[in-house]
C-alpha cells in the first residue's frame, strides 16, 4: 500500500513498482480529491492520520486487501506511521525511528552532523546577524513550503511575529541546488550514490533535473551513512555559499519524487529498498546513459461513460500524416485489455490491406468494415452502446443525430485513457 498515494512520492513508488510481477499496488488516502484515485487501480480513503480512527481503519483496509508493506509517502505519515508500528498489521518500508527523529527536524540535522560537514550557519538572535538577505525555514517542514528569504532585520522581526511554526533563521545560500540520491545495504554499505542537478523547482520537487556529481558527494555520503542509521532509498540535499562551498540542507531517510532519473538508468530504488527489508539479495546494474528529467501536469479524466464497442477511423485519425497516433494504440490496446471489441470502419481510397500491413497494424481490430467514399458511416454502426472516434467533424455529426452516441477526436481521446493500465 502507497499512503498518501498522490504525492509526488507516491506516484514515483507507482511508476517503479506498478507494472512489476512481484507487487500489486494499493493506493490510499485522506484527502477526498487526492491525485492517487485517477492513477491507482485499487484506491481507497481513510481518515487522516491525526483522526482516532486511522489505525483501526489502516487495519481493516490491510486485512481486506492483504497488505504485506505500507510505503509511507510523506515525511509526517512515515513518522507516525514508525511510531505505531506495533499496532499496524503490516510492515512500514522505512528506516528505523532514531533515524527519522534526526532527518525529520533540521535542527537536529544540523546538530548531528555540525562537527562532521560542513552545514548553514544558524542564527539563534536577530542581533548576530551581520549580512542579509538570511533564509527562514521551518524546523519540520518539506516541498519548500513556509520558507522565505529575508531582507532586512524588521522583516525578520515582523515575520517571526506571525509565524505559528518553529523556524529556523539560516545563512542565505545562493548558489545551484543539488540532491544525491543514495541506497544502502541492510549490512550498513552504501550501495549506490549518484547527484543530480536541481535545475528547476516546484513544490520542493525537482521538476527539471540531470546527473551532475562532485568529488565530495560521495565522502557527504559515505559520512551521513557512517553516523545514522539507514537501510533502502535515501537521500541528501546541498546548496553552495556565496562562496561556491557545498552545504548540507537536509536529509530523506525515504524516497524522492524524482529518483526517477535513476530508475530510468536502472536502479529502482522503491523495489531495491522491499527486497532489502525482505533480506532479499540485491544488485545494482546501471546503464551509463546521459539522461534529463523535465516534469510538467498531466491531465487525468474520471468519467461515468459506458460502451462495449468501439468504431474508430483510419486516415487521419489512426494514421496521421504518414505516422501512427501512439495515443489511439494505447486506447486500442486498453479494450483489448477489458474485452472491448474495437472496429475498424473506414472508407480508406488505396489498398486498405497493404496499408494495414505497412503500418503493422494487421491484427489490431475485432473487426473490420471497408466502405466507399459515399456511403454513411452511422448505417454500419449496429451497437447502442457503442463510441465512435473520428477525425471528420461532420462524419461525427451524422452519427451523433443518428444514433445518439458519444463520438470523439483526437483532442478529445485524452479523456477516454485509463493511466491505471500503465
């Protein structure tokens, strides 16, 4: 189970572990819009973890489902959830609780490792401080949220009036951002250690992100890894001064949202770390590629249409100029997958055969309807609950007035796509 399963973290342990033989995923949550119902296929809502109820419903939904590990998907739920693992019903993919104390409050990030790397300086008064700007950060917060940079000693003074968190006052660092994203061994060997650029960021997450290692990455982590106590995925965060020198920021006993860009090269950390705690063997095999990562939102639809057959087009729509439409082979195949019987009804002017054959597209269809230029389209479809998908505007027309039946372009097939398939 992936709780809460529409963080960027949860949809990175998605992407790693959905279509693997080894796991079937649960999704959950507690918020009732949560982005994880339109990903997971088995999702459900549970009360928030502050909420009496939570265990006892955690439990049920476990027992239901037959929840072997609960993947903590936000930094406040896998420390409640560590807390009170003597009364989960399942094991939390997690390191151990000493650990999270340390790497979950950045004060005592600082203090653990004061001595050992070199780490921001932290203002304790506003008289001590003899440049600005300075930068606020919560004790215990994550996806940069509540920081900001300050200017002056009266706009520190009037924001940590109407702060209602505890902050911390830090050296501003202006200079790039990176994060190592690392894996150690149940024995305590740091298995692997690779850094990455933080190029661009929203949320606290890196939405735009390449490879890039310093000669000191690995001795941060060789250091951090030496002094806590860590198992799986993790990883370290580091800013440079205005002297160009690394600092550490903080600490991820857990998984990133974008270790993707080293899933990708081969290191699947969220099942790295389940066979880890499994004590289940592990080797690494990475591909030496150059890769970039770039996120942005995708459009996920829910809707209450039902059909059990689907008429679709060929020119234009299946093939569009000399090419086939990628996003119509994922719908053909998702019918397949739910039984759907998809139809070719076309009015194709060449070979219609040769073409199907030229494009590999041969065995794709339950059936196939060859018409001619004049005849209609609507007289061939012969089910009520049937969709029609074309790219002529008034070939939809005559269906639509006809029959009564949604019909759709390529704009529109977006919606009709299952992400819960992939």
């Amino acid at each position: 189970m992936v709780f809460p399963a529409g963080t960027e973290i949860g949809l990175e342990i998605h992407r790693s572990l959905a279509n693997l033989k080894e796991v079937d995923l649960v999704g959950a949550s507690s918020s009732r819009h949560d982005h994880g119902a339109f990903v997971f296929k088995s999702f459900h809502h549970l009360p928030w973890i502050f909420e009496s109820d939570f265990l006892p419903q955690l439990n049920e939904l476990i027992k239901e489902r037959k929840v072997t590990h609960i993947y903590p998907a936000h930094d406040d739920v896998q420390l409640f959830l560590m807390e009170n693992q003597t009364k989960i019903r399942c094991k939390v993919v997690s390191c151990c609780l000493d650990t999270l104390y340390i790497t979950r409050f950045k004060s005592k990030t600082y203090q653990k490792f004061a001595e050992l790397l070199p780490v921001p300086k932290v203002f304790k008064t506003i008289e001590e401080i003899q440049r600005y700007p300075v930068f606020a950060k919560p004790d215990r917060g994550q996806g940069a949220q509540g920081v900001a940079t300050i200017e002056s000693a009266e706009q520190l003074r009037v924001f940590l009036k109407n702060s209602k968190q505890e902050y911390l006052i830090l050296e501003y660092l202006p200079g790039e951002e990176f994060t190592v994203d690392c894996f150690t061994a149940g024995s305590g060997e740091l298995l692997f250690c690779q850094g990455r650029v933080r190029s661009r960021i929203k949320n606290g997450i890196a939405v735009h992100s390449e490879f890039f290692n310093a000669p000191c990455f690995k001795e941060f982590a060789e250091i951090i890894n030496k002094n806590i106590e860590l198992c799986g995925a993790w990883f370290f965060q580091l800013k440079k001064d205005i002297n160009g020198n690394f600092k550490l920021l903080e600490i991820g006993a857990r998984i990133g949202g974008t270790m993707g860009l080293s899933r990708v090269k081969g290191v699947n950390f969220p099942l790295l770390t389940l066979y880890e705690l499994e004590g289940v063997k592990t080797e690494l095999l990475v591909n030496n590629v150059d890769i970039v990562v770039n996120k942005a939102f995708i459009n996920r639809y829910r809707h209450n249409l039902k059909y059990s057959h689907v008429y679709l087009d060929l020119d234009d729509f299946l093939i569009v100029k000399d090419k086939v439409n990628l996003q119509v082979i994922h719908f053909i195949f998702q019918c397949h997958n739910k039984g759907i019987p998809v139809v070719l009804l076309t009015k194709h002017k060449g070979n219609l055969n040769e073409t199907l054959k030229k494009y590999r597209l041969e065995s794709l269809f339950s059936e196939i309807i060859w018409i001619g230029e004049e005849d209609a389209k609507w007289k061939q479809i012969r089910h009520k609950d049937a969709i029609f998908l074309d790219d002529s505007f008034s070939e939809r027309k005559e269906v639509s007035e006809n029959l009564k039946i949604p019909t759709f372009d390529s704009s529109s097939l977006e919606m009709l796509l299952d992400y819960s398939d992939l």
